[in-house]
C-alpha cells in the first residue's frame, strides 16, 4: 500500500496539467512568431539597403564619355576636377548655359525639385499633410505669383539665359526616365519639366530666407505692449551698438571705446540723418542712464496700432512653419572682408566670404566653373539657378552678406466682406486668389489668398498657429512691387572692373545685401544693395521708434516717392572704394553711421563677428590666404569670456555658494575666451547664459518670453548683464551677483542632464553637447536613408557669436578666399561634396577639409584645370 501511494504521488508530480501545456505551445508558437518577424525584418532591412544601393548606383551621373544632346550647337567639354567639381567649356554661352543645367541635375535633380516646391507651395503634394502648413504660407506670400511676374518682366537676353538652363536640365530628366535619384522612387513620384520660372522662384526662397522679418515685428509688439515701459523695450531691441564697425574704410583705433553721440535736439525726432546714428551710449560698460539713451531707442510710433489682449497671435513655430532658420540665436548672416594689396604678402588683395545658412544634406551651394567666349566665372551656384552667385571671374571677385535692410510693413486694414477701405472716402474690393494644394494621401486643401493694394493678408498664416487675431494685417514687401523685377547676376558675372561691377549691382533689388570686392588692378571696394524703401516723414517715423502694423488707410505711412523717391538711390547707399584703412568688413551688423542719409533698418545683427574680424585683420601687414581661413574657422568670443568673468564674480560675492559652484568659478575666471569642444568654461557659460534668459525675461513676460526675437539679443543681453540694471533683477534676488550665480547653478543642473556631463565640472567637455548634425531631409520617415546620408553628431566648436558663427544644422555654407597674386590657389569649399548621391566620391569628400577648417583650391586657368582633371564628359550636339 505504500508502495502504491509512493507510485501515485510520483505519477501525480510528473503529470503536466492541460492548462500549462496549453501556455507551453503558446509560448513556443509566439516564439516562432517573433523569431519570423525579426527574420523578416532584418530581410526587409536587407532587402531595403540592397535596393537603395542599386537605385543610388543606377542614379550615379556619367562624367566620361559621350553624351548626344539635342540642341546643342556645338560640342560641350566637361572636365571634373579631384573634388568632382565641373569646369564647362562651351563655344557660345547659350550651350554654355544648357550644359549648366543638365552638370547640375546630374548631380542635384532632387534637391533642385525640392527647392521649387519649396518656393511654390506643392511640398504636400510630396509630402503628405505634414508639409501643407508650410504650403499654405507660401501659397499666402505668393512666391510662385512673383516668380511668373519677374520671369515674364526680365530682359529678353536674361529670359533666353534662363530657358537655356532649363532646357537643360529638362534634355537631363528625358534622358534618365528610369534611373533619377532614389528619392524620386521613394516618394513615387517623377519630376516636372523645368521652367525659367522655376529658376526665378528657387531666387524667391533665398530672398524669403534672408529679408523676413516680419515675424519679428508682430512678436515685438506684444512684448512691447506686455512691458509698457520704453526704457526696458530698448533694452531689449537695440539699434547698433558701441561695438560696430561700419565698413568706411576709416582708419579706427580699435584701443579706444566708441563714444557717444550727443544728445538728441528736439526737432531731431524727425530728422532721418539722426536716425541712422542711434546706437546705446553706454561703450565700455560705463552706467548707462535713461536720459542718456539715444531717442531713435525710446519714441514712440504713434502711428502704431493697439493690440489688444483678446486677439495676441502665438508666434511659436512660425519661422519653422515658413521654412526659416529656427535655432536659438541664429539668423542667416555672413561674414565677408577685403584687404588692399599693401596688407598682403603678396601685393595683391585678397577676399574672404563664407555664407551662414541652414544646413542640409544635399548643400544649399553647387560649385562650378562655367567658360565659354565672353564668359568666364567660377564660385558657388544655387542649384535650380544660371550663372554664378558669388565667386569671381578673370578680373574681378566678390561675396555677400545679408544687409539686414527693413524692406516689409504690416498694414492693419478695415474689411467689409470682400472689400477693404483704401482711404477715408474709397473702399475698394479685395483681390481674391484661390489657391489649391494636392496633398499626398489626403484631400485637397483650398485657400484663398486675399491682398489689398499693399499686399497678402497674412492671417491664413497666423491662424495655422493658433491665433485669434482680429485684425486683417496685410504685408507690403518690395518683393511685390511690380516694377522690381531684376537680376543682375549675368551682369556682374562679366563685369571687368569696379565701373561694370557696381553699374550691375545698381540694378539689385533683392535679397538686401553687402557686397565686398576686389580686382585684378588691385582696387577693393564694398556697397550696400537692395531696393529699401524710403519712408514718408510720418511714416518714416516708425523708425524712430516700433516698428508695429500701421493704419492702412493713412496715406502718411505709405513709401514714397518722399523727395521724388520710392527707394533709397543707390549712391546713397552705404558704400567704400579703395579706402585709407585698405581693409573693409562685414558680418550683418550697422553699416550705417551718424553721417549715412538713410537709417535702413533698426534689426541689425550683434556687432562680435565684425568687431572680431576687424580686431584680427585691420592694421596687419603681410597677409596671406591661409590668415583668411584662420579668421573663418576662429572661435574666440569676448562676449561670452566678459560674461564668464562677471559670473566668476558673482560666485565669489554670493552666499550660499558651494563648492562645486566655486570650482566652477575658478573655471570661468581662467577661461581664454575660446569655445573648444573640449572647453569646461565653454560649457558652463553657454549653459549659464541660456538658463539666465527666462529667468530676466519670464518675469516681466510670461510665456511671451518664448517669442522674443532680436538679432542684437546677445548684445542686449550683455548690456543688461553687464550694466546690472535694478530695472531687470527679477523679485527673489538680493542682487545681480545673487541671480547670476543662480544663473550658473541652473546651467550646472541643465548639463548634468545630459549623459555626457559627468559631476566633477572639469571634466565637462563643451563638445559632448554642442554638436552639430546634417540630416537628409527624408531622415525623419528613413532612418536607414539619414544613417547613410547624414554626418551624425559631431562635437562643434564656436558659438553664435564667433566668426565661426555655428548651431546644430547651421553655420558657414561655403568658404571663399580670392587671392589675387595666384588665381588658380584661390580657395573654396561647400560642406559636404557636389553629389547628393551617397554612392558617389563626390558625396562627402569635403566634408573633413569643413570640418576640420581647412580648405583646397579651386582650379580656373585652362592649365590648372588639366592638370587636376579626373573625369571628361562631351555633349556632342
């Protein structure tokens, strides 16, 4: 019996109940399962590379041989260089310019058709419903509208130039019906024919990228009616500063403070000339007295219309949705010098440029070298565009920066249905455009684009954010004016001296820019450009004050023609040649001075490059190409090393300061002023910097705070710091010692966040965080593609101040020295490479010559160009 019942327990334990045997083959089945998904994943992971490396393959241009090209006249030799540059040499410019635009769609159909739907609105189509915001805003500006305008206005010899290109580049998309970049079959889609005003409106979306400010505008203007104090809203939005630099070509002793002007007399509130001379009298952080501040600083526009609290828009988002750099203190700028010939090493001048903007993967820039009989340039092209944009030919050299010029106005309009009040007695009927975006796998989305006689309304955009805005606001913009509809670039191209370059660059009406020179006879010189507007007296005024939505039915506020002017004449216009100093600069900030006619804008840019560049160049003698590259690539900031004494201050004269605080302190005093990716300070004062932002600002403004946009904020910024002012210590604080040491114990706490900043402060690394990272635009929805295309993140040096003025996807788009004494070792470089295909040499083969700051040159004499040669290409007719 006991033998029994040992067997039966026996029996009993070993048996398995159905309820676990059930979940056993579960489990097993959902092994299985999953084992397959992976398997299937990793096949459709291989399957995915596999096809992207055949179709990136398919896609790769042929660069030997030959190629028949109808319509040719005569054969096309293209010659590629070690950096897969193209030099084309043609017999007549006409296949001159159908050989650039088939070389450039070769190497960048995708992103040129990336850039035409960017200007005209039809990214959706694409794109799917993430991109109709973005869609909607440039159906309401009207880019594609203005581009058919100026198109069919141009000179008939620019119009045949232009079709030229297009032809071009449509004789490439016949060609290769099956094999176009993979981003085309990703997407399913097949690109339309080119047209001239394709061309005209890829020129739009530079002019949208580099003259919007009227964001800016409508943000002030609730700030300033938030604040309701004109002593702190100066603070705020300074016009210049005691650190500018104009480019007079005046010889300045950089070792003595700028002084300030005189008090302003009574009637100078209207005098223009007093306008343009505004600046903060407080240079070397002497204390700065509200009655001291210049008047262009404080008055107030009457003119100005009342926002009122019900109807305050959110501008969070807006430069994202209208495609416009978006990162924390950044604005696309540039930095551009010339120096005469009895600074350099060799006796001839030399020219620096390089071009901040947004940057992305394929580069802004395509660089080329275009020849043909009366034609010769080389330089960076914008792909989708003929001719070259800034570079130089065989006698004259030349590069940009963004002026900055105020050349857009808000003008809230009386509505009534469909018509608008035009003046006190006249109403007259909107104009109505009815606009359609296809949107990829969704329903059509219509818009109607409703413009009085001063342009758009621009509430459609306003309302994609959230606003409730009552007002119908509308733009006036030079871009709508239809009698600007020129583009010199031909002109300038060809030009052969001083006389020709500037005669082109007078019929320049946008993006405002400044302009740098040199030439082979040895003259340097640098003007101004753009069409601004000149305002009447009472509309002028704003001038003197905000710069917020006026009264659309005064007549008084309207521009010009003030003194028989509608714009600012050309010669007026800022402007030196071959000045006493031999050296003259720019980099966004004031170029005007208390003696220029006209003020231009009140935004100008903060002066540290400028003065940065000034400080290294003017003066010096022996001067060679590689000083250039040295000036670009520097990362020295005298803002950001005060600002890290007088926190190191602060720290030693707070209470409650701990020992990591002190440490920290010790790291600030010591710091030479350079933002080095393995730079402690560097972190620390760029993290106490960004963490003292809120807490002046949200205070006074609450979530408003988000939206203030200046691009002089860093310098008001350092003006509030350094000056102390009781006005901005925020309540809680027993002094400015007490909040900026606060200031820096929050910056601690934002970098011990990251996993790379480890508890001990001197072993933070400004680097482990400041990186910056080039994506594929398709990144996003293709991992696989943005591993493949993209750079990664990659530590990054300088700031938003220094002559290295950089951000995570934004910096320096090219690099350009134009040396006189050796026109083949001139430099140049873009970021990444010609190719925007992966599986090409071309890909990314500047990328470490960017990287790193170094450089290489850019071949341009028949002979220089034969001896770097790797690849030849014929378009026989």
């Amino acid at each position: 019996m006991a033998t029994r019942d040992a067997l039966d327990s026996t029996d009993h334990s070993s048996s398995t109940p159905p309820t676990r045997l059930r979940k056993r083959r579960w489990l097993r089945v959902l092994t299985w399962i999953l084992a397959c998904l992976v398997i299937l994943l990793v096949v459709a992971i291989a399957g995915g590379l596999l096809w992207l490396r055949s179709a990136g393959r398919a896609a790769l241009p042929m660069l030997d041989g030959d190629v028949q090209l109808a319509g040719l006249s005569a054969p096309v030799t293209i010659r590629r260089d070690t950096h897969g540059v193209p030099h084309i040499d043609a017999a007549n410019q006409d296949d001159l310019f159908v050989a650039q635009g088939y070389v450039t769609a070769q190497d960048r159909l995708w992103q040129m058709d990336l850039y035409r739907r960017n200007a005209k609105g039809e990214l959706a189509e694409v794109f799917g419903a993430r991109a109709a915001n973005h869609d909607v805003a440039q159906r309401v500006l009207g880019f594609g509208k203005m581009a058919r305008r100026i198109y069919a206005n141009l000179p008939a010899d620019d119009r045949r130039r232009i079709d030229d290109y297009a032809r071009g580049v449509n004789l490439f998309i016949a060609q290769h019906p099956n094999d176009l970049p993979a981003e085309f079959r990703l997407l399913r889609y097949k690109p339309k024919p080119w047209t001239g005003e394709d061309s005209v409106g890829v020129g739009m979306m530079m002019v949208d990228m580099l003259d919007t400010h009227w964001d800016v505008k409508l943000a002030r203007e609730k700030i300033a009616a938030k604040l309701n104090n004109p002593k702190l809203e100066a603070d705020l939005y300074p016009v210049g500063s005691w650190r500018d630099r104009p480019p007079t070509g005046e010889v300045i002793d950089l070792t003595q403070p700028r002084p300030a002007p005189p008090p302003a007399s009574d009637d100078e509130e209207d005098d223009r000339t007093q306008a343009s001379a505004s600046q903060p009298p407080c240079g070397n952080h002497t204390p700065c007295h509200p009655e001291q501040r210049s008047a262009s600083s404080t008055a107030v526009d009457g003119s100005a219309v009342a926002l009122h609290a019900d109807t305050e828009p959110s501008l969070t988002g807006l430069r994202a949705i209208l495609g416009l750099p978006d990162c924390d203190n950044c604005a696309a700028g540039s930095n551009n010098w010339v120096v005469a010939g009895k600074h350099t090493a060799s006796g001839k001048p030399l020219l620096a440029n390089d071009m901040h903007l947004s940057l992305t993967e394929p580069n802004i820039w395509y660089m080329a070298d275009l020849r043909a009989p009366g034609y010769h340039a080389a330089g960076v092209t914008l792909p989708g565009m003929a001719y070259v944009i800034a570079g130089h030919n065989e006698h004259v050299s030349w590069g940009f920066t963004a002026l900055y010029a105020d050349v857009q106005d808000l003008y809230v309009e009386k509505l009534e249905g469909n018509n608008y009040q035009a003046n006190d007695t006249t109403w007259k009927p909107l104009a109505i455009d009815h606009e359609v975006i296809h949107v990829s796998g969704k329903a059509d989305v219509n818009v109607d684009v409703r413009s009085t006689e001063h342009g758009p309304l621009i509430n459609p955009i306003l309302s994609m954010l959230g606003s409730h805005e009552g007002r119908a606001i509308a733009l006036k913009w030079t871009l709508y004016d239809p009698q600007l509809n020129s583009l010199p670039l031909y002109a300038m191209n060809i030009a052969s001296n001083w006389d020709e370059f500037s005669t082109a660059l007078s019929a320049w009406c946008w993006p405002t820019q400044n302009v740098v020179y040199s030439d082979d006879q040895g003259h340097i010189a640098y003007h101004a450009v753009g069409s601004v507007p000149v305002r009447g007296p009472e509309g002028h005024a704003y001038l003197l004050g905000k710069p917020f939505p006026r009264d659309g039915m005064n007549p008084r506020l309207e521009w010009g023609p003030f003194n028989d002017k509608t714009y600012v004449p050309f010669d007026l216009m800022p402007s030196a040649f071959d000045p006493p100093s031999g050296f003259l600069a720019t980099a966004n900030s004031r170029v005007t001075t208390d003696k220029s006619p006209y003020p231009l804008t009140l935004e100008w840019a903060d002066p540290y490059r400028t003065e940065r560049i000034y400080k290294l160049l003017q003066g010096r003698d022996g001067l060679t190409a590689q000083n250039m590259i040295a000036v670009q690539t520097d990362i020295y900031s005298d803002a950001d090393q005060e600002i890290a004494h007088r926190l190191a201050y602060a720290i030693d004269h707070a209470a409650g300061v701990d020992d990591r605080l002190r440490k920290a302190a010790d790291l600030l005093r010591r710091w030479d002023g350079k933002l080095s990716t393995d730079s402690a300070a560097a972190s620390l004062v760029t993290q106490a910097r960004g963490a003292l932002r809120p807490l002046i600002l949200e205070p006074k403004l609450g979530d408003l705070a988000r939206e203030y946009r200046w691009s002089e904020s860093n310098f008001a910024e350092e003006e509030i710091i350094m000056h102390g002012s009781a006005d901005w210590l925020p309540p809680g604080y027993k002094d400015w010692d007490a909040l900026l040491a606060e200031a820096v114990r929050r910056g601690m706490q934002r970098s011990r966040e990251h996993p790379a900043a480890p508890h001990d402060v001197n072993q933070w690394t400004y680097g482990s965080w400041h990186v910056i990272d080039i994506e594929h635009p398709l990144a996003a929805s293709l991992p696989i593609l943005g591993k493949m295309a993209g750079t990664g993140e990659q530590p990054l040096s300088g700031d938003t101040i220094t002559v290295k003025q950089v951000g995570r996807a934004f910096g320096p788009s090219q690099r350009f020295t134009m040396d006189w004494s050796n026109i083949d070792g001139s430099t140049e470089n873009i970021v990444l490479g010609e190719s925007s295909n992966p599986y090409s040499p071309y890909f990314r083969d500047q990328w470490n010559d960017y990287y790193g700051g170094t450089t290489f040159s850019l071949p341009f004499s028949p002979a220089a160009v034969a001896a770097q040669t790797r690849h030849t290409l014929r378009l026989i007719p």
